[in-house]
C-alpha cells in the first residue's frame, strides 16, 4: 500500500498515525473518558466480577514504574504467528543492555507489512550492517552529534515496537470473528485498566496542578499534607500506600481533627471539567513524544495529530505553547 504524502512522514514512521489511533482506541476499548476528567470507573457487572476475582487490584505500584510499552504489552495484543512475543522481549531486553544488534533489529523490521515503513526502519538501522559501516558513518561525528543520533536510534527501536504491536491489532480487525474476543480480553485486563486509569489521572494532575502524580506522591511523602489532598482528589485508592494510612492514624491519635476535616472534604471532590484543556493531545504528547514526536516542528506535530483523528482548535503559536508548557513532564 502506497501512502499519501504527510507533512511528517518523512521524519518519523510514515504510519505512526496508526500508532495514535491504537492507542487512543484503547481508551474507548477500557470505557475510561478521555476527555471528561472523570477520575472514576463505570463498570459493568461482568467487568467488577472480573476485578473482584483479581482482588480489586491495586493502582499502587504504578507512581513508581509506567511506560506505554507495558501498557500495550497488557493488551495481551496476539502477535502474527510469524513473531515470536517472547524473542521479540528478549531483544529488548538486550538492546537496553549491550546496545543494538542489527541482525536482531532487521529480523523484526522484516515483518513490517508496509512498504514505507519498512524501509523507514531499514535506512535507520542501516549503519549497524556491519563495523566498516558503522565507522563511515561515525567517523566524522562529534560527541554532540552522535549523542543526538543514539537517541534517535533508540527512538526508532521504541516506534518500531509500538508499529508491530499496532499491526497484530490491525490483523485482529480484520478478522471479524475475533473482534469481541479482543475486546473482552482487553476490557476485562485488570492491568489494562488500571494503567490507563493512572495514565488518565496523571495527565489530568499535570492540567490542575501543573504537577505529575509522582511529584505529588514525593512531596506528600516529605510531609506535604495540601499534596496528599491534591492526590486524594484524583485518586482514590491512594490509601492502599501505607504512608498514607500511617499519616492518617497520626492524626487520629494526635487528634488533629483538622486534617481528618479536610481529608473529608478532598475526598469528596474528584470531577473536573478538562474540556477545553485538550487531555487527548496531552496523552499523545506525553506517551509517544520519546518515539519521534520529539524530532517533529510544531507544524508537523499539529499535522500528525490531525492525521491521527485529533481536532486541533489552536493556533501554531498557540499549541506551541501547549508543547512548552508539557516538556517538564515528558523524557526521553
């Protein structure tokens, strides 16, 4: 298939709108709103039978590690039956370790189905072929370029993982059969849930508090109660941390009836109205910024994002802004 010609397609994975699309299908696959601010699960009763089975797992463990990778691993997406799931973790696995094989990286890209893509990735990693290879393309570069050039070599192993998890979801849909089979694995995943709940809560924090939930969680846990209270706002199950029941058992031996006062009223609250405050750009930006989006001018980022289905109401000057305003809580 021969794709159109994209303001961005030329800087980062010609298909990376499909990349988008996936994920923000994802959030209307788990019923979660991702444009309300609502904070809480509706589930249906076949859903809570499912969560109680697990023991109503816990959003805990998710302040101290997130990454859209294990998001979309907890899809339990089915790779074609050509890709091995379990060798293509161990690779990388490897990678993050002793840097980049080549062999590894074309076995992947070999089962990239569109043309452009593939031979997107091919040009990319086309240094690695071999050590004369690797050296002509290295030798003239300073400390400065080379550190910019590994970060996109890693962006583009990131970009091509998310492309082939993207494309085992294409398959699926084009198998009508397995439609509801997809989505029930995916509705009733218990990990998938909480993960784009969290994912949910700490764009919303980043919009009203101008703050992620991991900030938050650090001032709270120096003694910050007004932190505490911001993340009781959005998180309701911010008492399964034991430091947080512990600061609410000194209280109640201490009798400070303040605190368990205001504990009340935050607890309370918890819808807010993000409308207008583009939460779906935010997601993107933030979870797929380190696969590319970084390399993009806010022309061709305003342009990916329409192509993915986004509507963009700002001026360029505008989103930049909206880009400035995120770089504090985006890393690569």
């Amino acid at each position: 298939m021969h794709y159109k010609k994209r303001e961005w397609n030329e800087e980062i994975d010609p298909v990376f709108y499909k990349i988008i699309r996936t994920f923000l299908d994802g959030l209307k696959l788990v019923e979660i709103p991702s444009n309300e601010g609502y904070l809480i699960l509706s589930l249906s009763e076949d859903q809570l039978k499912k969560l109680e089975i697990a023991g109503f797992p816990t959003i805990a463990k998710y302040y101290e590690k997130y990454r859209v990778e294990d998001l979309l691993d907890d899809t339990k997406l089915i790779f074609p039956d050509e890709i091995n799931a379990v060798e293509f973790k161990n690779i990388r696995k490897k990678a993050r370790k002793r840097g980049f094989d080549l062999k590894e990286l074309l076995s992947l890209v070999e089962f990239i189905e569109e043309k452009e893509s593939r031979d997107y990735y091919l040009q990319a990693f086309a240094p690695f072929e071999c050590a004369d290879s690797y050296k002509a393309y290295t030798s003239t570069m300073g400390e400065k370029a080379l550190k910019k050039w590994g970060k996109k070599i890693r962006s583009d192993i990131f970009s091509m993982r998310l492309h082939i998890l993207t494309m085992s979801v294409e398959c699926i849909k084009r198998d009508v059969k397995r439609i509801e089979v997809f989505r029930k694995r995916n509705v009733y995943n218990s990990k998938l849930l909480r993960r784009y709940l969290f994912l949910i809560w700490d764009a919303v924090s980043i919009v009203i508090n101008r703050m992620s939930l991991r900030q938050l969680l650090d001032e709270a846990r120096r003694g910050n109660d007004k932190s505490l209270f911001k993340l009781i706002q959005l998180d309701k199950t911010i008492f399964d941390h034991e430091w947080v029941r512990t600061r609410i058992r000194k209280a109640l031996y201490s009798g400070d009836m303040e605190f368990i006062v205001e504990l009340a009223d935050n607890l309370k609250k918890g819808h807010f109205e993000t409308r207008g405050e583009n939460l779906d750009i935010r997601l993107v930006l933030m979870n797929f910024w380190s696969a590319g989006i970084y390399r993009l001018t806010t022309k061709q980022k305003m342009a990916l994002l329409r192509d993915s289905g986004i509507k963009i109401y700002q001026s360029e000057n505008s989103f930049r802004q909206l880009v400035d305003r995120l770089r504090p809580f985006i890393s690569l």
